[in-house]
C-alpha cells in the first residue's frame, strides 16, 4: 500500500469556485481576496468563550479590538510585512526559534536586522521564554523589535509568558512586538483567543501542505489598524490604492500616489477562492486530523520505542511528530525513516534546525548544536507521519502496522 504524507482535500466546491472566478474575467486580487479576509477574521474571532477570552485579554494587557486579516501570497511575504510593519530593520533584532522552517529567520535577514534564537523547551517543539528573557536582559542596546515565536505543528506557545516579557522588556522609546509564525494553527483556540490572534501580529500559512490550503497563500492579522494600515500599502507596490479600488472605483484607474517603496505580495482571486471554501471547512478538517491524531496515540502509546508528541492547549494537529526513543531501538532515525520509505509510506521531518545550514554557521560561529541541546535532540528523534483529513482507516492502519514491525525488529 502507498500512503502519501500530505493530500489536499478538494472538493466539488473548490473546483466550482475556481471556474468561476476563472469565467469572470477577474483572476487577480479583488472581491474574493476580500471575502476570504472577512472570512478568516470572523474564523479567528471567538464565539462560545467571548466573554471569558475577551476577560483574559485584558487581565494580560492585550487588546480586544476587532480582527484585521490582509490576504498575502505566502507566509515569507506575510512575515516580512508584519516584520517591517514594526520596525525591524538595520540595527535592530529579532527573537526567535532555531526549531523552525528557515524563512521565519530569513524575513529578518531580509530587512537586515540581526536575527537571536531561543532554544526550544525540553520536551516541546516550542520556544522557551526562559531563553527569551536570557536574551531580553542583555539586550542592553535595546536592539529587539520583535519576538517570533512558531507554533510548530500547532502545538501554541506559551503566549501568555511571551507576551509578557515583551511587555516588560519594552520601553518608551522601544516597544517590543510579538509576531506569530502561525503557519500549523489554524484553528487553534486558547483562554488569550485564536493563535495568532494573540500577539500583535500573527501571519498563517496556506500552502498546499497546511491546514486549509489555496496552493500557494497566506494571511496576516492583527488587531492595530495603523499596523494594517501600513501593511496594506506595502503589500502592493506602496500605493495608497488597492488594484480592486483601481479599477472598481469611479476615480480613473491610473490615479494613484506611491507612498513608500512597497512590495508585491498580494494574493489573487484565483487562490483566494480556494480559501473561502476551506476556511468554511477548517473545523472539519481538525476535527478529522485529531481523530487520526488519537487513533495513532492510541497504538503508540503501548510501544516503548515511540514516544508521543506534545498535545498542548489548542492543538491543531497540523502534523503529527512521531519521536523514537533512541536507547530502544538499534538504528537511528535516518535508519528508521528510510524503512518506512521503502513501505512506500511518506515521510518528513519538522524540521532540521537553522544551525545545521551553511549560512547560519557562517553568520553566526556560534550558533551551533552544542549551544542549543533541545532542538538538536527533537530533531534528532523526530520523524513526521501521515496526517491529513482524507486519510483512510487503511491508510492509517497500515502506517501503524509498518511502525510496530520496525520497532519490533530493531528493538534493542
């Protein structure tokens, strides 16, 4: 049997909306992109606990304004607005996790800020804001503009302790932001509100692999308007229109004022589309992923090789990390993964961490393994396995199945 890691669920839905857009003539971003925004805001805004959520929020200082969702065409481009909405640049920094795909790190660099990571909590995925604060205290300069903590495989942060030291960390002259990599959750609902709805910014990620998908895509959120304002303009060209006013307005087309140097990171109807479909979905999808989720905890918990992953408040079960336990088995997990291949079963690995890659050794010499023992000892351990809506009670049984017989003969 094949098992692919990852397949989209697309319905009839999806192909519909797509041949219409594809039919009326107005393929880049208008009135989908749009909708799609309304959508996602009214998605991340809370229903059954408003009243303690919004409670919450306050007793932690956050804001309770309403959503503002900007439709953009991936997560780099997502983080790079949010990041540049705030000030990161040439003499500043930002915080964040080695334990992460490269390109939350590398929107800093594209700024030319310094980038300064936290290790991971010991048996999380997930930042640690003890770490955090090590960094915040000898920041003497005042150079951090941001702290990015990464949801991974959306399993949330503790928010509630990063957004403090943000809080306390800032000063008149310098407040530092909190900006979610909330690229695996979605939805992920907590006491402080939707992940990435908590921090100041939080930008999601809708490539064809995630939670809901438009094949390429992404959204970012925030609840400051002069921050969405800014946003918005630098995510087309710096214009102070947007394409859909341009040519849907009374005013003539070509009129309009730059106002800083933008970029081109809109997302076009054809995706968003897509996405006004799946985020109507996106509870059903989780909804299927946990099941999975638990039907795998169920086995694996009985196997002394296989060691859980996490299952945090608001989990979204974006990816399920199967870790081996090392001084169990006879072969690594290079070894171990590469049987499943040859099952015919896919694999990945969530993630390798930044200090392996040439570029982050050679600017930073001491951003290495030995200074960052909790994400090199996951990453060593961890393998990740088929998790998605459509999969099949075959499918998973035989993932199981192919588990246990591995573990099984190269148990030590």
């Amino acid at each position: 049997m094949k098992v692919p890691f990852h397949k989209a669920s697309i319905t009839q839905q999806e192909e519909e909306i797509v041949l219409e857009i594809l039919r009326s003539g107005w393929l880049t971003t208008g009135k989908y992109a749009l909708e799609f925004e309304k959508k996602f805001s009214q998605a991340l805004t809370e229903k059954s606990n408003k009243d303690l959520v919004y409670k919450n929020r306050e007793e932690n200082h956050l804001s309770n304004d309403e959503i503002i969702s900007l439709a953009v065409n991936s997560n780099t481009s997502g983080m790079i607005l949010a990041m540049e909405a705030v000030g990161v640049k040439q003499g500043t920094a930002v915080i964040t996790t080695p334990y992460t795909f490269v390109s939350t790190a590398a929107c800093a660099r594209h700024l030319n800020a310094d980038v300064y990571f936290a290790d991971i909590q010991k048996d999380s995925y997930n930042i640690d804001p003890e770490k955090i604060e090590e960094i915040l205290k000898n920041d003497t300069e005042h150079k951090v503009k941001a702290i990015v903590p990464v949801h991974i495989a959306g399993n949330v942060c503790d928010m509630k302790e990063i957004c403090a030291l943000a809080q306390k960390y800032s000063t008149p002259q310098n407040k530092i932001y909190v900006i979610e990599d909330a690229a695996h959750s979605f939805p992920s609902p907590t006491s402080l509100g939707y992940a990435g709805a908590i921090g100041d910014i939080g930008v999601f990620s809708f490539y064809v692999t995630k939670t809901i998908t438009t094949a390429e895509g992404g959204m970012v959120c925030t609840r400051d308007a002069e921050l969405a304002k800014r946003m918005t303009v630098m995510r087309l060209h710096g214009m102070d229109r947007t394409t859909w006013d341009r040519y849907t307005s009374p005013r003539a087309s070509w009129e309009y004022d730059i106002i800083a140097p933008g970029y081109k990171f809109n997302l076009p109807d054809v995706l968003a589309g897509l996405g006004c479909v799946q985020v109507e979905r996106a509870e059903l999808f989780y909804e299927q992923r946990k099941k999975l989720a638990q039907k795998y905890n169920a086995e694996f918990s009985k196997l002394d090789f296989i060691q859980l992953p996490p299952d945090t408040q608001g989990n979204s079960w974006h990816l399920y990390l199967m870790r081996i336990v090392p001084e169990k088995l006879k072969i690594t997990r290079e070894e171990f993964a590469k049987k499943m291949q040859e099952k015919e079963i896919g694999i990945s690995v969530h993630f390798i961490p930044l200090f392996n890659f040439t570029y982050w050794n050679e600017l930073y010499p001491d951003f290495t393994a030995k200074n960052f023992p909790n994400a090199q000892t996951q990453y060593r351990q961890t393998i990740s396995i088929p998790l998605f809506p459509d999969m099949t009670d075959e499918q998973i049984e035989y993932v199981i199945q192919i588990v246990k017989e591995i573990g099984m003969q190269n148990h030590a």
